[in-house]
C-alpha cells in the first residue's frame, strides 16, 4: 500500500517536475495576452474614432478584429509551451478558413462591400438613395445589408455586395437641387405673357432660390403647344413639395389669366354626301 503511495506521489512530482514551470508559464502568457488583448481592442477604438470617415459600426469591427488576432496569438503562445507543433495547427487552421471563406463567399462579399462603403460613405441614414434598382431612405447601414424605407413606407433590404457593385444615386448629396417643369401653351396664346406669368409665380414662392436665377424659355415647338421650360433652383428637402405646389400654382394662373395648356387631339373631318 505504501509502495503504491510512494510511487504516485513520484509519479506526481515528476509530472510536476516536467511541466510545473510550463503550467505556470501558460497561464502567465495566457493572462497577458488577455490583458493586451482588451489594451490593443481600446486603443484602436480610440485611434480610429479620430478619423471622421469611420463609422462608430466599423470601428467596432476593426478593434473586435485585432482582439481576437492577439487572442489567437496567445493561444498559440500557450500551445507551444506543451511542446504542441503550431505550424501544422495553423496549416490546419488555414485550410478550415479557406474552406469556411469559399462556403461564405457570398457573405464575406457583402462584409467586404459593407466596409468599402461604411469608409467611402457614397451616403448615410436619413438620406435619399437608388440603389441596385431600388430606392428609398437609408434606415440602416450595417457590415452586412443597406436598409431602406420607401416612401409608401416599404422596407426594403439590399446585400451590401449588390449595392456596392452598382451604381448609387444619393438624391440628399448635395444641399440644393433643381426642379425642371415643362408647360406647354397653345400656338395661339402670347408667349411673352405666359413667361411673364411663370416668372412672377416663382417670385412668390420663398422655397425657389434666387440664385441660381430661376430659367424660363422656349424648349420646344411640339406637335400640339409650345413647350416652355422652366427651371427653378430650391433646398433638396423642398424638392417634391416645391414641384408639386408650383405645377399647380401655374395651371391655376394659366387658366385665370387665359393661357390655354392643350392636350393632344384629332380632327376628323367627314365629307358631305353628294345629293
């Protein structure tokens, strides 16, 4: 009983003989790499958010990314003090990852997409986009999809590889846009009074830009009416409304000043019968 005692404490002892220090020099690498890896994921948070093109989303991203690299590097730094091989560990690795990235691949493409555009940032939430066929607001910009809200109050969700691979029309760019109209007026009504009457509405209306000058001129002599084109200048948020409002505004002006709009129509004429 004894000798069995004796030979499982030596037994014991020469196990903690043989790798006593390498336990004790694991779990000090393994705490320090626990303890660079949360210092390495601050500082990159700190160091990116200085940037202004950096998204708080991608930010995230990154300093997750450089935690886990130093946590994987630990790990390996632990497995070697074993006497484990790493290099094949991380063949082995390398091979489950390219199998993992090809069966992903459509995934990884829209990750990939999503931090192009979260760098680049073509356009941001609240704005007004077309995208890969698609248009609406920007209601989220994430790693993964672009979502949008039509504005009959549709959600719609993009890949962000397809919206990244298309061309992007961001309506909410730029501060102002320009509002085009065409008002046709019979060939017989007065073309100088028609202008003077389309200037004047636009004088009234306090969304319309005065600079640029608003544009009135003859566009067009169609089959049916002379086409007068009329361009007006206005904040990107009035845009719709300030369309809207001076179509109406004009037909109403047209119709009380006497400035007919015509439409398209036929004459058919019919030959009297003989006798």
């Amino acid at each position: 009983m004894n000798d069995n005692l004796d030979a499982v404490t030596q037994e014991i002892i020469t196990i903690l003989a043989t790798y006593g220090l390498s336990v004790v020099a694991a779990i000090a690498i393994l705490i320090a790499g626990l303890v660079v890896a949360g210092w390495a994921r601050k500082a990159t948070v700190r160091a990116l958010s200085r940037l202004d093109r950096f998204d708080s989303t991608l930010t995230t991203f990154f300093a997750s990314i450089v935690r886990y690299l130093v946590i994987a590097i630990t790990i390996l730094a632990v497995l070697s003090q074993f006497g484990i091989e790493t290099t094949s560990l991380i063949a082995v690795l390398g091979a489950a990852g390219l199998a993992v990235g090809l069966a992903l691949q459509g995934t990884l493409s829209s990750v990939a997409a999503g931090v192009m555009l979260l760098i680049f940032r073509p356009f941001k939430v609240g704005d007004y986009v077309e995208v890969a066929g698609q248009a609406g607001t920007v209601n989220a910009l994430t790693l993964f999809v672009t979502e949008l809200n039509t504005p009959d109050n549709v959600h719609i969700i993009v890949p962000n590889a397809e919206v990244w691979g298309a061309a992007v029309t961001n309506y909410s760019f730029n501060p102002t846009r320009r509002v085009d109209l065409v008002m046709g007026i019979d060939y017989g009504d007065d073309i100088e009074k028609a202008m003077d009457i389309i200037h004047d509405v636009i004088g009234t209306d306090n969304r319309i830009h005065k600079s640029p000058d608003p544009f009135v001129a003859v566009g067009e002599l169609a089959d049916s009416s002379v086409n007068l084109v009329v361009r007006v200048w206005c904040d990107s948020g009035n845009y719709w409304p300030v369309k809207f409002d001076l179509t109406k505004a004009l037909k109403l002006r047209f119709d009380a000043e006497g400035i007919s709009i015509p439409f398209p129509q036929t004459v058919i004429h019919q030959a009297a019968n003989a006798g």
